[in-house]
C-alpha cells in the first residue's frame, strides 16, 4: 500500500520508505513483546493453592464408583432411583462443582490414592465401579483396589480394547467397553431393519459379543506382540464369518 501510495504521489518516497521499516520493526518486535508479558504477568501472579481434597462423611457405602462423568452419574442415577448407598469420587473440580448444583453427593478426590479409597469406605464396599475417563488413572485405581482390597469387587468401564487390556493386567476381570454395547443394539436394530427376524437377529448378536470378547481375551496375551495380534484378529474374524455361514446353512 506505502509503494502504491508513493507511486501515485500520495505519500513522498521518504515517508513510505520509513513507514514500511516502522511496520516492520512492529511486526517483528510485538511476538517478543507479547511473550515478555505473559512471561510477566505469570511471574507476578499470585501463587494460588490447589484446592485440597474433600473429607468424605463415614457411612459404609455399598458402592464406590470412581470417575462422576457421563458414565458413571448413569450408574449412579439408577443406584440411586433403588435408594442404594454410594460414595462417588471425581478428580476434576470443576465436574463435582457442576453436578453438586444438581443436588448430588459427590466428593472432589483422586480414587487412585490409597488413603482415598480407604477414606471413602472401600474396606467395607462391595462394589468398586471404575469410570475413570482418564486411561492412566483408571488403570492405577484399578492396580491399587486389586492390590489393597481383594474383597472389592471391580466392574471397570474401557475406553477400547488397549485400555480392557491394561485392565486386565492389573487383574480386573468384569470389563465394559464403552461403546460395544450400544454398538451391539444399533447392530441388532439393523438387521431387524433390513429384515431379519427380531429373534435371529439377537441370536446372531449375542454370538458374536461372546465371540469377540472370547477374542479380546486371546489378544490380551499377544498385546505387546503386533504380528501375533495381527494373526489373532485375522483367525477371529474368519472363524466368526465360518459361524454365520454355517447358521444360515
């Protein structure tokens, strides 16, 4: 614009010339610049504590359930509507805050602590439901209740098959993953869709969640091997094509 400008008579040659190095100067100075500030303004931040962990009323709950998000407030929803006793742990402040507003119990706690769990009622629990959406976090609650509260039963929600794994490492052995049930009932609602009678098509369903959890548990011993996992789904799935061309034979 400055070289149009000058061009046209506009603006003299001088003034565009120390126009174009002022604007470049800016533009080269305001990165740096916009870094020195926030790298100030963090500096004199007041240092602000995090905010400490709740102390959890004794009540000998029967059920714990780790993790307040989407899936764990539905279990907890239902464990309520029977008027069943629950302590619900939830790392993220902000959660307990929102669903606190709703009237709900719930504590601001990290379930991957022992002392937490212990504080929470888990010795005398009979339930743990695990519904941690973080994998790391989830799979080191499921390691420590194992590992400290043999009598707790765990029934962990997996995000996919990599996380149903870890879990079964830490010796959790009652895993859903998230979305294979409802997968299964859309599966069922389509082939009724396109036909098949209601009860064929939960036949075919149920047959193939047995087959697939049969295979998950072949493959959690071949994880860490690619070429063996790679095998494994290889033969799952021509077997299970082998078991529907028999059924419709």
């Amino acid at each position: 614009l400055f070289a149009l400008a000058a061009r046209d008579g506009l603006l003299a040659r001088a003034t565009a010339d120390l126009l174009v190095i002022v604007v470049t100067l800016s533009m080269m100075t305001a990165p740096l610049l916009i870094a020195a500030a926030d790298r100030l303004a963090r500096r004199l931040k007041p240092a602000t504590a995090a905010p400490s962990y709740d102390e959890i009323e004794p009540e000998e709950p029967r059920v714990l359930i780790a993790g307040f998000g989407r899936f764990g407030q539905i279990v907890g929803r239902v464990l309520r509507a029977r008027r069943i006793r629950f302590t619900a742990l939830e790392v993220s402040q902000a959660q307990v805050d929102f669903v606190r507003r709703f009237g709900n119990k719930l504590y601001y706690g990290d379930a991957s602590r022992l002392e937490m769990l212990r504080s929470a009622g888990a010795e005398q629990a009979r339930l743990l439901v695990l519904a941690i959406d973080d994998v790391d976090a989830s799979v080191r609650t499921a390691a420590v209740a194992h590992r400290h509260f043999p009598q707790l039963r765990i029934l962990a929600r997996a995000r996919n098959r990599q996380h149903a794994f870890r879990l079964m490492e830490a010796g959790v052995t009652e895993i859903w993953r998230e979305t294979f049930a409802s997968s299964l009932e859309v599966a069922e609602a389509a082939l009724v869709a396109l036909g098949t009678t209601r009860e064929a098509a939960g036949s075919q369903v149920r047959r193939f969640r047995a087959h697939d959890e049969s295979t998950l548990q072949a493959q959690a011993a071949v994880r860490d091997d690619e070429t063996r996992l790679i095998a494994t789904a290889k033969a799952s799935a021509e077997q299970l094509e082998s078991l529907f061309e028999s059924d419709a034979r």
